[in-house]
C-alpha cells in the first residue's frame, strides 16, 4: 500500500497594490483551507541568497499534491485570483515533498 505524500504550495510575491492584494487574500485562505491546505509561513523574515527578490513569501502545506493543484483549479481560488492579477507579480508552485 503506498502513502500519499504531502505537497507544498510555495508562492513568491512582490504586491503592487496592497488594497486589491488584501481582497485576494481574504478569499484566498478560505478556498485553501477548503482544500486541506495549512499554512505554514506568510510574510514572515527571509533572506533572499539567489534569483528574484519577492517580500512576500507563503508556504502551505497540502494532503497531495492533487489537492493542492484542485485547490488552485477551484472556482473559489480562481475569484480570489482575479484580484491578485494586475496587482501582484507572482510566482507559484507545488512540490510534493519527500
């Protein structure tokens, strides 16, 4: 029998208009959480050491990573989405962990 593994949603953000940010993330928790994903990291310290510097930087962690891309695919993250296009510049990936 073989173990589902658990994958983190990583997100590297740089916001450029905080008040539509804000509605994205207000919608963007719940659909997460719909999909069993936790946060494990928003906003919190780092230290960029190579590529693009982003000032926000969010970590989740989901069942699968099949939950985590339903999640993304979901009607619920794709209207909180709409708010995060046009004020952000985003990067977002899943990696399944192990």
């Amino acid at each position: 029998m073989s173990e589902t593994k658990t994958a983190l949603w990583i997100a590297h953000v740089k916001v450029t208009d905080a008040e539509a940010y804000g509605k994205y993330a207000a919608l963007a928790g719940p659909a997460i959480a719909k999909h069993g994903g936790v946060f494990l990291s928003r906003g919190g310290r780092y230290q960029q050491l190579e590529g693009n510097d982003r000032p926000r930087n969010v970590v989740a962690r989901f069942p699968s990573l099949e939950a985590a891309v339903a999640c993304y695919n979901s009607a619920e993250y794709q209207a909180a989405l709409a708010h995060a296009k046009g004020a952000s510049e985003r990067d977002l990936m899943v990696l399944e962990e192990g």
